[in-house]
C-alpha cells in the first residue's frame, strides 16, 4: 500500500511522489508515517527526511 507525499516550500513543490513510508523530525521527536497513519497536524522541525520510495529502497534529505 502507498500514498502520496508532496515535499514544499513556501515558493514551490520540491518533491510530489507515491511512497510506502516516510520517516521525519518534529520538535517532539522521529514520527514515521504509513498509508493507514491516523490523520495528524504537527509542526516538522530540521533534520533528516527518510522516504522509503519502493522495494525499501531509501531516499534521504537533510539540510
């Protein structure tokens, strides 16, 4: 199962794909996101982003 990610800026969308799961900081710690994840609202903070884009194959960003 998947879902689409879109990855923005305030000028523009930088990343839009289909993936199995995504992996982010929050100022509360690492979340890790599934297609069946409960809805949620949370503040991303810096640091890593970790896309699992197919076959556990890993995209990863950091700035």
């Amino acid at each position: 199962m998947k879902f689409n990610i879109y990855v923005l800026t305030p000028k523009q969308i930088i990343w839009d794909c289909e993936v199995k799961e995504i992996i982010l900081s929050t100022n509360s710690g690492q979340i890790g996101v599934l297609p069946t994840h409960a809805p949620v609202n949370i503040a991303v903070d810096m640091g890593p982003l970790r896309i699992d884009i197919l076959n556990d194959q890993w995209l990863v960003a950091v700035k």
